[in-house]
C-alpha cells in the first residue's frame, strides 16, 4: 500500500516523475489461499483490471472489447447450468464461485485453463491499450500489484511438486505474460526451491525478500534497547502513539516492558503490533504491564505450537543461537513459511528460531 501511494504521487518537489496508475488488489479478500490453483487467480486478475480500470475513467479507453466478451460466452457454454453469474464484468464473481462452489470448482478451472491463452491475450490488449490512453493523459504508465499470495498454503501435491510450485513455478511463463509493470507477493519458499532460477528466467528477474528487522547486533551478541533494530521498533510504536494522540511514555508501565515487546517480536512488525493488541485487551486502561505483554505473548506461542509437528522440534532447537546455515528439505522451508524460523538479511543471510518460542518447556526440553 505504501508502494502504491508512492507510484499514485511521487514524492518530487520538482514535479520530474509522473504519476502511475496502480491496480492494487489483496487475493485473500476472493480467493481460497487453502485450494487456489492457476485459473482462479486468472480470472480474478481479469476481474480486477477490468474493474479498476473502468472506476479510473481513463479518456478515450473502454474496459470491455469483443474479444473479452467473446471469451466469457465460451465461458458459459463450457459450464452450462452449474452456475449463474451476472453483471457486465463477471470474471470477478468467477472468482467468488470457485471460491466458494466446491462442487463445481474443477469443472470451473478445466473450463478456464481451456480459454487461459485467450483470456490472457485478451486481457494484455486492455492493459496495452490502457497503458497508451495513461501515457496520452499524462501518466507515466499502469502497474498491476497483487498481494497476499506470499500467505498461499504450502502442501505436497501427489506428483511430489508443493502448491507453491504449482502456481509460480509451473505458470511462471504465464505469471509473466501480462503486459504491465507487475508485483507479486510470494512465498519466502520459493527462494528456496530447486526450480526458482525458472522463476527468474520467465520474470527476468530475482525476487527480493522482506526480512525480518535485525534486533541483534552485527556480532550476533545479545540483544540490548540500544541496538539499531531495537530503537527501530521503538520507533514504530512511538509513531502509533501519536496517531492515537498518546504519548509513549503512558503506554507501559516501565520502559522494560516496552523493550520485552520489542525483542519477542523477533524484528517482525506485524507480530509488535498483534502483541500490543492482545496485551491492552487484557486491561481496562493504559499503561499495559508488563505481565500482560508476558500474557499476550504465551497465547502467541501456545497458538503456534499447533502448527509444529512433533519432528521440528529438535530442529527448532537448532536454531536457538543465530545460524547461519539452513538445510533446503522441506521441513527447514515449511518453518521459515510458519514463521517458526525469522530470516534476516542484513549483510550476510542468517536464521534464528522465533522467539516467542523460547518461552516453552517443550522448546527448552533437550531429551
């Protein structure tokens, strides 16, 4: 999102940079990230251009063609009556139907897979023609965003391949197709994957991970307040504070407190903000205590135990003290993709075990 309002207004004084026009759509809000294949996300990339691009009015340019119109009626005569759709954009509520009609969903995916080249050319004509129309109206050009897939589960599918796989390695060359300025969010094992200098060729180029914020020092030594990724996170929750008109200093009841929230986050900011949340929901009032961060941060770690089966835990262990090795099978992937494991990329790769963790008996049980 903050990608998208630096694309939408470029931070220029001297007014040098045009402005893009951006197409940001989240998978999660219509698609099943638990049984998502090739032709849903397909469809729902049509669905999103389509609508997007006609809320944004662009002059001289129309969000329908024939070609489009010509692939949804293939559409209906390959699926007959097992569904009902309606509206002049229906790729969208094809999107929703395989999400949420199960019965009809292979039959729905055999049926886009057939039209998947057709559908894409069709769709790569709007997107050439809206990019030309952006240009005339004095925009530098159209990049389509699309999030959330990174959260896309992970299983072993019977031809030994994973779901990741699937999707990015296998429909690369398709991923990559689409005439626009595109960005997907994936799945930090795709880095790992055997097959990801494929994904490199189709897109021509490497994928950048996010890491986690480095709270350790460079030495790998322990961690204190004062350590730049500390004073990071610290800051993070000071600019918070003052969109809530609070001042830091009323939020906990000592700066320990503060600084406990910050290392078990492991420099992971999503998890700063869920721990501060679930601890003020265990008060009435402000400051948050200690024991109620302490709180906050047991009920995390019991929820992720959930997800780890018995055999990770002696290689959890492993992890205990920064390394910087971490072995490519399949195990050592899904923990990284459970956050059981932070990587963290400043300067050379290294893995720690997360460590809200830590705090378990079975974690620190070594028999």
């Amino acid at each position: 999102l903050r990608l998208k309002k630096l694309l939408d207004k470029p931070e220029d004084d001297d007014n040098q940079n045009r402005p893009f026009k951006v197409i940001y759509f989240d998978v999660r809000d219509m698609l099943d990230l638990n049984d998502l294949d090739f032709p849903d996300l397909l469809v729902c990339i049509a669905g999103e251009i389509q609508t997007q691009l006609r809320a944004a009015k662009i002059p001289g340019f129309d969000a329908t063609s024939t070609l489009l119109k010509n692939i949804w009626d293939g559409f209906k005569g390959l699926m007959g009556s097992e569904v009902t759709l309606s509206g002049d954009i229906p790729f969208t509520p094809l999107a929703f139907e395989l999400k949420n009609n199960a019965t009809a969903r292979q039959k729905l995916r055999e049926a886009i897979d057939a039209q998947s080249t057709n559908l894409l050319n069709a769709v790569n004509d709007l997107l050439v023609d809206a990019t030309a129309k952006l240009r005339e109206a004095d925009h530098e050009g159209l990049v389509l965003i699309v999030d959330g897939l990174e959260k896309l589960a992970l299983r072993t599918l019977p031809d030994g391949t994973t779901t990741h796989d699937r999707l990015f390695i296998n429909r690369a060359e398709q991923l990559a197709d689409l005439k626009v300025h595109v960005i997907y969010a994936v799945p930090i094992s795709l880095i790992y994957s055997p097959q990801f200098p494929q994904l490199v060729e189709a897109f021509r180029e490497d994928a950048q991970p996010v890491p986690m914020i480095r709270i350790r020092p460079e030495d790998k030594s322990e961690i204190t307040p004062e350590t730049p990724g500390m004073k990071v996170l610290w800051e993070i929750i000071d600019k918070r504070c003052q969109n809530a008109d609070v001042n830091i200093s009323d939020v906990f009841d000592e700066p320990k407190t503060g600084h406990y929230l910050c290392e078990m986050s492991g420099g992971h900011p999503r998890h700063l903000m869920t721990f501060i949340i679930s601890a003020a929901n265990l008060l009435d009032e402000l400051p948050i205590t200690y024991e109620a961060v302490e709180t906050a941060v047991r009920k995390y770690a019991v929820g992720l135990v959930r997800s780890i089966p018995d055999g990770y835990w002696a290689k959890l262990r492993k992890f205990d003290k920064p390394t910087e090795d971490l072995p490519k099978d399949e195990d050592h992937l899904a923990m990284l993709f459970r956050l059981h494991i932070f990587e963290y990329m400043n300067g050379n790769p290294w893995y720690e075990v997360n460590p809200a963790l830590r705090i378990l008996k079975k974690f620190n049980h070594k028999a």
